[in-house]
C-alpha cells in the first residue's frame, strides 16, 4: 500500500484496501479551477487534513504539472510521483498504512462522518 483514495462511490470492495472514505462530496473534476491550477504548479505543497471526531492525522505531498484532476469519482494521493487522471497528489508522507489506529478504527464505522481538508501552497521565494 503505497496511496490512500478518496471515492464518491458509496461502497468498496475488499480490494479497496486503501480507501478510506466513501460517499464522498467532491471528486477531482469538481475541485475549483484555481485549486486545481495550484496543485499544477511544480513548488506545490498539499496539506491534507483528515478529521473523524477527535481523531486527526495529517498528510503533507506534493502537487505534480502533470495532474489532471478529471476522474469523476476518485481522489487519489500516492508516495510515488506516478501521475494519472484520479491523482490529487504525490510524494505523500503517510498513506492508509501509516494512519494512527483509532482512526482507522472510526473510518471502518460507515456511520461515522470523515472531514477531509485540502490546503494548497505554493510557497514564494524572495
């Protein structure tokens, strides 16, 4: 396991071993364009919050020029710089493996609601 998804499906299967939140609101296609346009940008810092009661874990990667951010129901962040239509970042520090376990043990709750915050950066230099 080497990514974490993000899906607007309702459901999984036993293969999605790296979902971690379901019935999502928004997918890559639906992001703002000037959200999309600075995860574009090859200095882009992605801070993703992941928020289940008073759990929390928190996820810094990288944006790629190439993403595309067009799937119309995955988000994808991977510790590779692999790149294709359901990615949202690269270069992750954590993926589904690395969470804390009462996080995971919330997320496998289908009752309960995740909040998910995507923070986009591009720092400046002087």
């Amino acid at each position: 396991m080497t990514t974490f998804e993000i899906t607007k499906d309702a459901h999984l299967t036993k293969r999605g071993d790296c979902i971690i939140a379901v019935s999502a609101d928004k997918a890559g296609n639906e992001l703002s364009r000037e959200f999309r346009d600075a995860l574009r940008s090859d200095s882009s810092r992605l801070t993703i919050t992941i928020e289940a009661d008073s759990e929390k874990e928190i996820v810094h990667a990288s944006g790629h020029p190439q993403l595309t951010l067009t799937h119309t129901t995955d988000l994808v962040v991977r510790k590779s710089d692999y790149v294709s239509n359901r990615t949202l970042a690269t270069h992750a520090d954590k993926v589904a493996k690395d969470f804390s376990r009462a996080l995971v043990k919330k997320m496998q709750n289908p009752e309960q609601t995740i909040k998910i915050t995507l923070t986009v950066v591009i720092p400046t230099e002087f």
